[in-house]
C-alpha cells in the first residue's frame, strides 16, 4: 500500500485535493492531503521555509508513513524536495506537479530570478503574496466552477516561506522522481528541472491541462499518480 502526501501550491490548502484524494482511496492507497502553516485553516500560524519542511516531515513521521510518494504541487515542490531528502527509506517516489524545485541556497522569490516579481508583491502587501486576478488563471483549462472553486478556497500566501532559502541535504538527482509538466501553463520544464530529467530516477510525464490539474483534471492526475507509485525502487 502507498501512502501520498499531497501538498498544494501558494494560496491553497488541503483542500485543493478534494477531487484527487477519493480515486487514490478507492485504489487502496493512503492519502494525505496537508494544509501547510499560515495557510488555510492555519492562517495566522507563524511560517517560513524551515517550517513548511517541518510541517511535511512532522505529519508523515506523526502518522509513521512508509512507502511514500509525496507530491507537490507548484510553489510546494521547494519543502517537498527538500523533505523528501530527509526522510529516508520512508521514501517510495517524489512527484512534482508543474513545480518548482529546490535550489540550494536560494529562494522561491529570488530578486535575482523569476522570483522578482514576487519579492515586490510580498513587500508591497505587508509581508504576504496576495492572490493574482481571475484574469490570471483564463488559459488554464479550468472551467467557471473549477475557477470559483479554486478562488474561494484561495488565501493570500504568507510571505517568509517564499523568501528563505532552501537548504538541501542530498542532491535531487538521487531521489526516484516523476516531474507532471502541465502544457497549456508553459510547455517545457525549467532548465533546472530538464537537467535533472537526463539522470536515471527522473521522469517525465505531460498532461494537457493548465496549472492547476487537481482542479481541472482530477482523475487524470490521480491516475498519473497511481502510475508513479507502480514504479520500481531502484
């Protein structure tokens, strides 16, 4: 039996599983959607990046989880990444879903990337990255109720996670890894993502759908990820 932890992208919370968790259930797996600090029904709880790591090592060392594929999604594949390195032969298989990665050192908003943007929007609203306009998520194959969905679970995301640094303990290219690249978001990987996806463990799979495939395509993503989790340990 696999165990997926499943964690979201800025604004959202556990939530944002609720369509994908009930197929993984009915395949005989464990599923865990986590809602990180700050977010969600956790809004207020102090947070950084060392936090968001901890949230993710703590709940699947809480609950004793073995043979775990955990998933991130977004902004989240930067505490995945780097709590999938430390948690050992816990470990089944990483999936990112169209995610960052973390880098060692740098930060998810790093001023000197394609972060510098949100540097300037966390520190232009009181230390948080406040949800973009509705007109941002037009092209993302949504439909107007997986949009509004999407929307009310949807919260400013707290800032200081966004603008520590990541530190990793191993390099990525040693973790078994399926990266979901969604094509109508951007069609390639990051450079940094398409080098790692030349070692052994890596893997790429596409899904025609936007950003946000928990939302919009959520069998299809479930499936995706019942796929990752057949895959041999090397």
């Amino acid at each position: 039996m696999t165990e997926f932890v499943l964690v979201s992208g800025a604004w959202l919370d556990e939530r944002a599983w609720s369509d994908v968790v009930p197929y993984l259930r009915a395949a005989g797996h464990g599923a865990h959607p986590l809602t990180l600090s700050g977010l969600g029904a956790r809004q207020g709880v102090p947070a950084g990046q060392r936090t968001h790591v901890e949230d993710i090592t703590g709940a699947i060392e809480a609950r004793d989880l073995r043979e775990v594929v955990l998933v991130g999604h977004s902004y989240s594949g930067i505490p995945v990444g780097q709590a999938a390195a430390r948690i050992g032969d816990r470990l089944a298989r990483v999936v990112y879903v169209d995610a960052n990665i973390p880098i060692d050192g740098r930060p998810f908003a790093d001023p000197a990337g394609r972060g510098a943007e949100v540097a300037e929007a966390i520190e232009a609203n009181g230390g948080s990255w406040p949800l973009p306009p509705a007109t941002e998520f037009e092209g993302q194959g949504l439909t107007e109720p997986q949009l509004a969905r999407l929307l009310a679970e949807a919260a400013p995301h707290p800032g200081a996670p966004l603008t520590e640094p990541a530190a990793l303990d191993r390099s990525l290219s040693e973790l078994p890894t399926t990266y979901v690249k969604c094509l109508l978001d951007w069609p390639e990987p990051f450079p940094e993502v398409a080098e790692l996806l030349t070692g052994p463990l890596w893997e790429l799979v596409e899904m025609d759908t936007g950003h946000w495939p928990m939302y919009s395509q959520p069998r299809e993503l479930a499936d995706i990820l019942l796929a990752a989790a057949t895959r041999k340990r090397p």
